[in-house]
C-alpha cells in the first residue's frame, strides 16, 4: 500500500535465542536475530546490506550500528541506521535514533532526537 517497498528481508545467519544473554559487544555481517539480551554495542562489520532484527523479548543495553534494522523490542542506547529502520508497535528507544529511511509503527516509543543521515546525492557526484 502507498508503494513502500517491503522485500526487505534478509536471511537470517545469526540467531541469539531468548533464553540468552551476551556481555560484550557483538559485531555480525549477514542477518542477526535478537530475541535475548545483549549488554554492549551491535555493530555489522562492513557489510552495507546487514540486517539486525530485534523481537519484541529482545533487548540491547549499547549502541546500535547496522545499516538496517528492524526493532520490536527494546534498546537502551543510540541507533545508527544507514538504510532503513523500521519501529514495530512494541518497540522502546531510550537514545538518539539516526536513520537513513525510516517507518514508525503506532505504539513505538522513543525517548530522545531523531535525526537524518546525511544521503549521497547521485546526481551531484
């Protein structure tokens, strides 16, 4: 509807289950699926087509810097989205949230600025 573009799923290589809690950072390229915890930053290393999605159990205590990212849950921390983030209804930001492209559901919440990135523009160089 009103011509969003929605194939942008990505295949999931990286599964942290529910029951799990990681201390420390995490770096990934690929897909990522979060439905524990993560007390430290998630970063995808290099990979400009990196998806991180986020259930609505998971939760992320640290910075944010995947290129696109699909949030359900909650992250306590700053969010760098190059590409595109996506709020679910559930989703809890207490951080700045940068983005690139965004789309935010009814009910998501979030305590701090939204800013756009900065995009290239093709025509200018």
């Amino acid at each position: 509807m009103f011509g969003r573009e929605s194939k942008q799923t990505s295949a999931i290589d990286t599964l942290v289950g529910r029951t799990v809690h990681v201390q420390g950072d995490v770096d990934f390229s690929g897909g990522l699926h979060l439905d524990g915890r993560v007390a430290g930053n998630v970063r995808a290393a290099g990979a400009s087509g990196s998806t991180l999605s986020v259930s609505e159990h998971g939760c992320i205590e640290g910075a944010v810097d995947v290129p696109n990212v699909v949030l359900n849950g909650t992250v306590k921390g700053d969010i760098y989205a190059s590409g595109r983030l996506v709020l679910g209804v559930n989703a809890k930001v207490q951080g700045n949230v940068h983005y690139g492209v965004i789309e935010i559901s009814l009910g998501a919440q979030i305590q701090g600025k939204l800013m756009q990135l900065e995009v290239p523009n093709e025509r200018h160089g």
